[in-house]
C-alpha cells in the first residue's frame, strides 16, 4: 500500500518570504525593537559600562555625563548598566516562562483533539479553572508558599500560559482533523500519535509561534509588574520593574529614574507585538490583502 503523503502548510522562508517580510512595516519594526533587545542582554553578558552591582553613595543621582551615559540611581549605581543587565533578566523570565505555557499547553491540547470525548472535556475544563488564575494572583500564592523569587515568578507566568496555548493548539488542531488528508491517513491505519506529529503539528506549528511570540510581550509586562511589586526578580539582581518601584519615591527629584525602565518595558512589549503582528500577517496573508 502506499504512503498518504504528509499534506503540510510548512512555515515560509526563502528569499521571497523574507523579501516580504522586510517589506511589511509591523514586521520590520518589531524585529529591529525584539534584536535591540536581544543584543542588549547578549552585551550584557560581556560588558557592561559599570559594575550594576557596586553601590556608591557619594554619586547618587547623577545626571547623564560621559562616565554615566544615562545618569545613576538613588544608591550610586549606572543606569545604563542596570538596564542592560535587566534586559537578561526579562528575556530569561520570558523564554522560560513562555517555554512552560508553549511545551504543556501545546502537549494538552494536542491530546485534547486527538482523544476527544472526555479527555477533551478534563483538559478544557482544567484550562477554563487556570483562567481563574493571573500571572500576577498565582504568584502572591507561591510567595505565601515559598517566599519570592525569580523562579517563583517564572513557575506562575509559565503556568498562566498554559491554558492559552492549551486553548487555541485544541482549536487549532481540531480543524486539521477534519481535513481530507487527515482522513485519508486514518484510513491508512495510522495511529492518533503518529497523525498528530506528521500532519496536526506541522500545519499549526505558524500558529503556535505567533502566540508564542505575544505571549513573551506579556511575560516581560508580567515579570516587571512582579518585579515592582516585590514579588518576582529579587535583589542584586537588576530588573526593570524593580527600578519603577525604586523610581516612585523620587519622581519629582529625578523623574528619568522611571523614564528610562518605563520606556525599556515599552519598546520590549511594542517589538515583540510587532513582531507577532507581523508574522500573523506573513504566514496568513489573506489578512495581509484584508489590511
């Protein structure tokens, strides 16, 4: 008997698609703010212009100069430094925490589609109880728990992502259940399994990662909201909602000390919408031609 070949959407590339993409202005603008981010924190590993670490009292709140481009804080420390090496810390929360949300929920709602009948039933149902549960509600419990912390916060974004990814992998997957090829491999006898990650996952898998990339917008929005309250990335370690929190006590007597954190959060949360806005056009581009 032969083989039911594997009817894909595989995801765009070549030169024409990334001529296409450059060309497309949400996609452009958000992938220059998403690499600016990226090369922040890679620098940030190597170099640094001060130590963000070392506290000197005799130069707080220093303006801008050539030894401190950005000025320095309430305890003595570059600014410039300090977001850099915050920068790290939001990509780290993010790649982990959306890595949490992306791997479970997609591994729930493939089963969800594939099993259907009660096991559908569990799985959303469990995911509309996770819904009851924000990032930033799941981790004031975990702090009662286990005390705050970074992984804390990562554990409750990751897991606020779960039912997201969950939700729409199940949607997704279920129309490409009910296409002729998907049919056709069934009757060839082939199992769920072996339909799901030859024929399901490939034709979501641009889904998943325009998702994906939203979904790390709200986990840096998340981990500085944490952050500021008191809740996600702990003391020495610089984080830019920490230094909104440190900044409000002083807006009147150095409002940058808030502008520059608020503004990193900004661009980071506009390219990384950007970017997923723009990848939603080029892999549908019906939508593309609607706009």
């Amino acid at each position: 008997m032969s083989s039911i070949p594997v009817a894909t959407a595989p995801l765009p590339h070549g030169p024409a698609f990334w001529r296409r993409a450059l060309a497309h202005r949400s996609f452009a603008i958000g992938a220059v703010l998403s690499l600016l981010l990226a090369l922040a924190a890679a620098l940030s590993l190597v170099w640094t212009p001060h130590s963000p670490y070392e506290v000197d009292m005799a130069i707080r709140l220093q303006p801008a100069s050539g030894s401190y481009w950005l000025g320095t804080d309430a305890y003595g420390r570059d600014l410039a430094s300090l977001l850099l090496v915050g920068a790290r810390a939001s990509i780290a929360v993010g790649v982990i925490a959306v890595g949490i949300g992306l791997i479970a929920g997609t591994a729930f709602g493939l089963l969800a589609s594939a099993k259907r009948g009660w096991w559908e039933e569990i799985i959303m149902r469990v995911a509309d109880f996770g819904f009851a549960f924000p990032a930033i509600l799941s981790a004031i419990m975990l702090t009662a728990v286990f005390g705050p912390g970074m992984v804390n916060a990562i554990i409750a974004i990751g897991i606020y992502n779960i039912p997201t990814f969950a939700r729409i992998t199940r949607a997704s997957a279920n129309a490409v259940w009910a296409r002729e090829f998907v049919m056709a491999a069934r009757a060839c006898g082939k199992g769920a399994f072996a339909i799901t990650m030859e024929h399901v996952l490939p034709n979501i898998a641009s889904v998943l990662i325009v998702q994906a990339t939203i979904r790390f917008a709200i986990a840096i929005l998340a981990e500085a909201a944490l952050s500021y309250l008191g809740l996600g990335t702990q003391p020495p370690q610089p984080s830019w909602g920490r230094m909104l929190s440190e900044a409000q006590t002083l807006m009147f007597d150095a409002p940058m000390l808030a502008v520059y954190p608020g503004l990193a959060i900004a661009l980071a949360v506009l390219g990384l919408n950007l970017l997923g806005d723009g990848l939603r056009d080029l892999f549908d581009p019906r939508l593309a031609r609607k706009r």
